[in-house]
C-alpha cells in the first residue's frame, strides 16, 4: 500500500502518471463565487488534486481559482470529465477543447467518459463509447490529457471497451464508501490496474447519521469524516471529498496521524446500503 502520510503522496497509475492520493470533488458545487472559494479554500489547505466535470457546470470558477491560487500548473492534478450529451469521436473532441477554454488550462491531468450508458443512446451505447475513447486517446497522445479513464463504469461497459482500446483506463470514478463498496468493480479494477476513485465518499453526507460511525470517530478522536476517508485510504481508493466550508476543507486533510484497527476497518466494511447504493448504468435517465 502506498505510504499514508500527507495529502500530496501520490499513486502511481498504469501509465506512469502520480496522482495525489486524496482529490477535492465539486460535485454539486454551484458555479460562481462559491465554487471559486471553496477550490481557493481547498488549495490554501493543500490539496493540489481538483476535480471537475462539464455536467457540474463549475469549471470556469475552478479554472480562475486555479489562476489565482498562485499554485504552479505542474504541481496540480486537475480531471474533468465528458458529458453524456457529448458522447461520439468529434463530439468528444470538441467537448474536451471547450472544458479547456473553461478551466483556462492546456492540458488537464485526466479526462473520463463520465457515465458509460446514457439514456439516449442505450442503442448503441458501445460504439459511442469507442469512439469517444479514441479520440480520448488522440488528446492523450496529444498530451491535452495527461491520463484517461472512466467514471460509473461496470465489469460489462470495461469489458466492451476494451475490445478496441489501444490504451487501457487509467481510473474508474465510481461511487464508492462504506455504504457500498461495490466490490465486483473494485476487484476488476484491480484486475486491470485501474484504479478505484471514490466520489461521494462521504455518502453525499448520510454516514454522518450511522451510530457505528460516531462510535468509531469518539474513540479516535476524529470526525466521522476523517475516519471514513482513511477507510477509503486503507483499502487503497482514492476519495474525493467535497465541501463548501473552509473549515470543513481543512478539517478533511487531517488524515495521517492515526490507523484504523483491521477490526475497525471490518467494522465499517459491514454497513453495507445504510447510507444508499451506486446508481446502476444501465437504469439512469439522463
């Protein structure tokens, strides 16, 4: 397991690429002042690893708050991700240059398919998807990616394609905490040496109500939040949490001066549903 020892040690991926071992997600992050004050809040509390999407329509207040961070362009880790509406060779090219301009960035350190079969096309969801990882693999070759991947993706929509992908994912974003750890994606994952990104770490805020949770943070003397992102750090994830309070941003960095027991870790393996589960693919209406 990669050492746990500050926010900015970083996973290797399967092309060689090092990310920083905890990202923070914007995911229902309104655009405008409050995205640009919690990613500056973020950055200020050492997060060098943001993450975007064009769904969320935030990316031009994370690309000034990026700017005006004063943080070096080489010393982040920035993802945003193709939208559903966008699926397609050159659609998929043309979404990639406009999340650019947005973010005012030349390249981001990694693109992903943002759900694998969108309601529109579930026809012919598996073609659509080749060609947009094609041309996700033109930009990598291009270096306007650094990396490529997937978010939502299961065994079946990995399994198609990889039928014509020249390069293998380097990411599965998925939602991924104790309330369900979708174990079959994590352990294919695995298999392929993707790594297993966790949004909605935090269970888009309902662990906080699970009593086992509140047992467990008393006795470490942390958060509920921090004891679940170091849960998510233990099995090798990489969370990505979300908030738009300074001090909760600050309050989620603080995750390596203690280790969760293996019976600790087991405990919380067991609260399975009692937070909601990923939604499936194949069933989405958008």
């Amino acid at each position: 397991m990669t050492a746990l020892t500050k926010l900015t040690d970083t996973y290797a991926l399967n092309n060689g690429t090092k990310i920083p071992i905890v990202g923070f997600g914007t995911w229902q992050t309104p655009d405008g002042q409050v995205a640009y004050d919690s990613v500056l809040a973020a950055l200020k509390a050492g997060y060098r690893h943001i993450d975007t999407a064009a769904a969320y329509g935030n990316e031009e207040s994370v690309g000034k708050a990026i700017a005006d961070s004063g943080v070096a362009r080489e010393d982040l880790f920035v993802t945003t991700k193709l939208w559903n509406a966008d699926h397609g060779y050159e659609a998929t090219k043309k979404a990639l240059a406009t999340s650019l301009t947005k973010l005012g960035l030349d390249y981001v350190d990694l693109y992903l398919i943002h759900w694998p079969n969108p309601a529109p096309m579930r026809d012919h969801w598996e073609q659509l998807n080749a060609e947009s990882w094609r041309a996700m693999e033109e930009a990598y070759a291009d270096r306007k990616a650094r990396a490529i991947g997937v978010s939502n993706f299961r065994a079946k929509h990995l399994d198609a394609l990889l039928k014509t992908a020249k390069v293998v994912p380097a990411v599965n974003q998925i939602f991924l905490n104790p309330s369900d750890t979708q174990d079959e994606v994590v352990a294919y994952n695995r298999a392929h040496d993707i790594l297993s990104e966790a949004y909605s770490p935090l269970g888009t805020g309902k662990i906080f109500g699970i009593p086992e949770l509140k047992q467990l943070a008393d006795r470490y003397h942390k958060t509920v939040a921090q004891v679940v992102l170091r849960w998510s750090l233990q099995h090798g994830f990489l969370p990505l949490p979300k908030s738009v309070h300074a001090d909760r941003i600050e309050q989620n960095t603080d995750l390596f001066d203690f280790e969760l027991s293996t019976a600790d870790m087991q405990t919380i393996d067991g609260l399975h549903g009692v937070a909601g589960l990923a939604k499936d693919p194949d069933q989405t209406d958008f």
